[in-house]
C-alpha cells in the first residue's frame, strides 16, 4: 500500500521483532491492526472510552494504541469533526512550553492520517506519532496511533508505518 510503500527497509533486529505479529481486532466496530508479536497489550477503560495499548517490551517508548470513544448518532462520517486541517489543529497540541511540528496530514481509506511530532516539555525527549482517526458513523470515533521518540524514529519508522498500515475498519 502507499503508507507500507513509503517505508523503510526492515533490516536487523527490527527484522526479527517485526517477523511474527499479533493482531487486535474489535468486533463491535470492525476494527483491526497488527503489531509484533512481542508487544505487551493492556486495556483500560476510561468512563465510556476503551483505551487498547500495545508496548514494546525492549524499548518502552514505542508503542501503539488504539482509543475508542463514543459519539453522538449524527456524527456520520470525520466531516463531523471538520476537515482534515481544522482536525489537525486540534490534534496537534499547541501552548506555553509544548513544540508540535505537523509534517503530514492526508486522507487515506477515507480516515484522516497524521505524521507530527510533539515536545510537550523542557525535558521531554521529543515524540514522533502517526495517527489514523476513523469513525464508525453514528457509533465511534476510532483514533490509532503509533509512536516512539525521535532519536528511535529512524531505526523504529518501518515497524511503525507497518503497524499503522495494518489499520482497518468496516465502512
């Protein structure tokens, strides 16, 4: 696919982690996406949101999750939550102390995907995050990201990419 295709090679021992994977799927929403083998998985529930979280067991700071969260029945499509710019401006978190960079907003199986980073303090390393919102009409918005930190990023961007194009849903 586009986002596989514009990955990086897989090579060493990102290679071996990436070789066997698990695969989350949610029945009620039609949701599904993979993520190495070796990944942990926790779930928490937040009031009415599902929080599914996977982490690397070698490198704690990468990571993949998916948050379900309810909407209303009229929200039947993202154009609920307007358009892909106005939904990056709220995504991407701005403020006193915070460093976010944008570098990529497209639509992508009719979901709105975002390639940023964040520094959310002085000390913070900085974060890189790809994240799909989709919604399931009248029922969901679906957010699945895939993060790890800069200084990983180049090494971790395959796995990452792979995990985030692994994403699905029912239309």
């Amino acid at each position: 696919s586009a986002l596989a295709g514009a990955a990086l090679g897989v090579t060493g021992a990102s290679a071996a982690r990436a070789e066997e994977s698990q695969t989350y799927s949610d029945l009620a929403t039609g949701t599904s996406f993979s993520v190495p083998g070796t990944w942990s998985q926790s779930v928490q529930i937040l009031g009415d949101r599902k929080l599914v979280l996977y982490v690397d067991p070698e490198n704690t700071e990468t990571n993949a999750f998916v948050l379900f969260t309810p909407v209303a029945a009229d929200y039947r499509g993202l154009g609920s939550f307007g358009t892909i710019d106005l939904v990056a401006r709220t995504v991407i978190p701005e403020g006193p102390g915070i460093e976010s960079n944008l570098l990529d907003s497209k639509q992508v199986k009719g979901n709105y995907f975002f390639d940023y980073t964040i520094k959310a303090a002085a000390d913070a390393p900085v974060r890189h995050l790809l994240t799909i919102f989709a919604v399931v009409p009248g029922q969901m918005l679906v957010t699945y990201s895939a993060q790890t930190t800069e200084a990983n990023y180049a090494k971790e961007k395959a796995l990452l990419m792979k995990a985030i194009d692994s994403f699905s849903i029912k239309a």
